[in-house]
C-alpha cells in the first residue's frame, strides 16, 4: 500500500502543482487508468464544489470546493485489504501542500471530515482505514495476520516518505 499511495498522491500533487490536472490532457478519472503494485483504484471522480455524501454515511460533506476524489483498494499480503482515499482541490485553492490524515489506534475507518476539512483550506490529502474493516477500531483483524508486520512497521516510515518528497515537490514549482 505505501508504495500506491506513494504513487498516488506523488503522482497527483505533482500534477496539480504544475498545473496540468486543469489541462485537457490529464483529468481526474484519467487516474483511474493509473496501474499500482498491490493495488486497484476503485473511484477516480471529479466532484463539483458543494456538498459530498461519504460512502456508507447520510449526512452530507457542505462547504467543499470542486476536488478530485480518487479511492484506492490495497493489498499489499494475500490476507489484507486497505481502503485509502487522496482528495485533491481542482478549483484554483490548491496550496501545493499534502496533508496525511490519521486517525490513532486501530482506525478502522476514512475520515471524510478531516479531508473535507484539509481540501477547504487548500491541502491535497489521504487518509486511509489502516486496513481494519472494523470501524469500531477492534484489532482482532490483525491477529494471526501477516499484514500485522506490516500495520506494525510500514505507515510510519513510508509516511514519512511521502511528506518529504510531497514537501520537496511543492517547494520545488
């Protein structure tokens, strides 16, 4: 999934820091063509500015500007599934700046709100479920499990990672 992600977002930002994600030539949905080791992308959608209703959720997103909504599926072991979103503001406020959301412990879910919240001021940003289907953040997934080693070891390091080469990008335009 790091290695995706990775991918993903490089990809991404350093599009739109240059300007081309308005160009004709790349869209957002010409991400979904976009191959990633371990990895399928399962949305790749401009949103209008406005309002964005969550998958699974009722209670609609407000204020948001126009974005690039790209959704991720990662399977880095045979016996793991991450989920992982990357929003990317299309409508000019794009601050050349990523932002990688958490959500402590075992996660177990997306937070819409906090990437709303980081593309209303401008942030392109990821977050992801950490590979825990429970959205109630139980860590029973992770027994008996070879991606434990993985949750355990990769987010940190390879966070760490993107936010460097993501920060030199945008320094760098």
């Amino acid at each position: 999934m790091n290695t995706c992600l990775k991918t993903l977002v490089l990809s991404t930002v350093s599009l739109a820091a240059l300007g081309i994600a308005s160009a004709s030539a790349v869209t957002c949905e010409s991400l979904a063509s976009v191959s990633l080791p371990n990895a399928t992308i399962t949305a790749a959608q401009s949103m209008p500015a406005g309002s964005f209703t969550p998958p699974g959720s009722t209670t609609p997103l407000t204020n948001l500007p126009a974005f690039c909504r790209v959704a991720v599926t990662s399977t880095p072991t045979s016996d793991s599934v991450i989920n992982l979103e990357v929003w990317l503001p299309t409508d000019g406020s794009f601050n050349g700046k990523y932002e990688q959301l958490g959500c402590g412990g075992f996660c177990g879910s997306i937070s819409y709100n906090d990437l709303a919240e980081a593309i209303r001021r401008g942030y392109a940003a990821a977050a992801t479920n950490d590979g825990n289907p429970d959205p109630n953040g139980s860590a029973t997934f992770a027994l008996g499990s070879r991606s434990t080693r993985f949750f355990i070891k990769g987010p940190a390091a390879k966070t760490r990672s993107i936010l460097l080469a993501s920060i030199a990008s945008a320094s760098s335009s």
